[in-house]
C-alpha cells in the first residue's frame, strides 16, 4: 500500500515513505476519535436498556430496540420545537448573510470615507461585548422577548465572517466593477448582477456557517424565550439532558426505562442529522471559499 513512489522516474526516499505511513495512522486515529462519539451515540440510540446500563454498547448495536424512537417522534412538543429550529435557522441565516454580505462589500472599497475607523469597531466588537445584563435589558427594553428577533438580530453579524468576505470583496477584479459601471449599473446593480453571481463559494460557505451555527445555538432562546412552544429544538435537548426525564408520552416501566437509558442519545441523533445531510452538498464549496477569503492580494 505504501510502496514507494516514482515521480519521473525518481523513487521516494525511505524517510519520506515513513512519513507517509505515519501521517496516514495518524489521519486514522484522528478520524476514529473524532467519529467514535457520533458512531457510539447511534448504537446507544439502537440498543436496548439492559446493554446500555450495563455499559456494554461501545460501536455496535446491542439488543436492536426502536421504542424511544417510536416514542419521541410521537411526543408533539419535540416537533413543534423541531419546526421552531427551522424556522429560526432559515430567517436568521437569510438576515444574517444579507447584512454581513452588504458590510463586507461596502468595507472592502477602499473609496469609503472613515473605512478603517468601521473596520475598526467591527473588529473591536470581535473582543469587547456589553455582556449579558446590558444585553437583556436592551432585549427587553425592545420587547424582542418571546419574539424570533431576540435570536436573530443580536447574532446577524459574524465578525470573523465578515473580514473573509471582505477580504475575499478585496481580491475581486476592479476591471470588471468598472465595466459594469460604465454600462451603466449601479452599485447595487453591480453587487447583485456581477459580484455575487461569481462568489458562490464564500456565499456556500458563509451559509454554512451561519446555518450551523444558528441550528446549534440555544443560549439566545434559553434566555429570551419563557414559553416551552417557541424554543428551538436544541433547548428541548437541553431541558432533556438537565433533568434527565423521559419525553411525554412514556408509558409502562419497561418503556421508561428504555426512554430513560436512550433518549439523550435519540434526541441528539435527531436534532444533528438534518444539518449532517446538508453538509456534503456545500462540502465542495468549503475549501475554496474559505482559502479565497483568507488571502489577501
């Protein structure tokens, strides 16, 4: 497998080919540690109470059991939240990507009045915050509480989203801008009709980070949200895990115990394998658009 390599008829030295071997192992082991926790929680999510109490279920299935699947996918509370998370991800990353694109833009002309001044707070925000208390009592102050702007607006703008973008909006061809231009399109007709059409891969990664990101989140909802119906599934995971009950609908002891032992991990497999699905469709997009927004000409 590892037999060494002949790159115009000049073969790879022994040390080289060592390290081929090690750096291959040790890919393996980093892949194994990285995956064991997502593969293990599946086998839990399988198996029956008896394997899972004892400890006994590692990477495989024990006992193959369904019933707190069955179970939470009946509970109503668990989709409601579920359509809340979608909700939530869908608004909060279209917002997120308009503002954050419209930023980066404006910020990478150097043409703009007080650019360094604006990149400045940008970047000062990245390590000073008002912290919680001023934070929930400017939420409140708004009446943003109970609403889905308390989880959207206050999050619109990644900082470290934005300097890729902008840097990215740095090393677009002028030419191109000013051909636009003297066509006769607008500044806004050239960022919508030029720019974005030909940065589908910072768009496809910045999309993906924001989705991620906003899928994941349950702080923001924790805090501002007091009614169980408006929270994202994650705080409904979170509530689970807290208390460690069984979602409604668990009857008989041996269903108990079934949900009590293996509800965490079916809750976690539902809640990440939507945004584990969306992945390998913008995976193509990722390299290169974080590698285009982090050079700089």
């Amino acid at each position: 497998m590892f037999r060494p390599r002949r790159v115009g008829g000049i073969a790879d030295s022994r040390s080289y080919t060592v390290f081929r071997v090690i750096n291959a192992v040790a890919i393996i082991v980093i892949c194994f540690v990285t995956l064991y926790p997502f593969i293990n929680m599946i086998a839990i999510a399988f198996s029956s109470e008896g394997y899972i109490t004892a400890g006994q279920v590692n990477l495989i299935p024990l006992g193959f059991n369904v019933t707190t699947f069955k179970l939470v996918l009946a509970d109503g509370m668990f989709w409601r939240n579920y359509a809340n998370t979608v909700v939530y991800t869908v608004v909060a990353t279209a917002i997120a990507m308009v503002m954050t694109t419209s930023f980066a833009y404006a910020l990478s002309k150097k043409r703009l009045k007080a650019r360094p001044f604006f990149v400045g707070i940008a970047v000062f925000t990245m390590f000073f915050s008002g912290g919680i208390i001023p934070h929930y009592v400017l939420i409140s102050s708004l009446g943003w509480r109970n609403t889905i702007w308390a989880i959207v607006i206050p999050n619109a703008i990644s900082i470290f989203n934005l300097l890729v973008m902008k840097s990215f909006f740095e090393n677009f061809p002028e030419d191109l801008e000013e051909a636009a231009s003297i066509d006769g399109l607008t500044t806004y007709g050239t960022l919508l009709r030029i720019v974005l059409p030909l940065s589908k891969a910072v768009l496809a990664t910045m999309i993906l980070f924001y989705a991620v990101s906003f899928w994941n989140s349950w702080f923001s909802a924790y805090l501002y949200m007091s009614k169980p119906e408006l929270n994202p599934v994650t705080v409904y995971l979170r509530n689970l895990l807290a208390s460690a009950t069984t979602p409604d609908g668990a009857a008989g002891s041996d269903e108990g115990l079934q949900i009590a032992a293996s509800a965490k991990a079916v809750t976690m497999l539902l809640t990440v394998l939507p945004i584990v699905t969306l992945y390998p469709f913008v995976q193509r997009y990722f390299v290169s658009g974080v590698m285009l927004g982090s050079i700089k000409a």
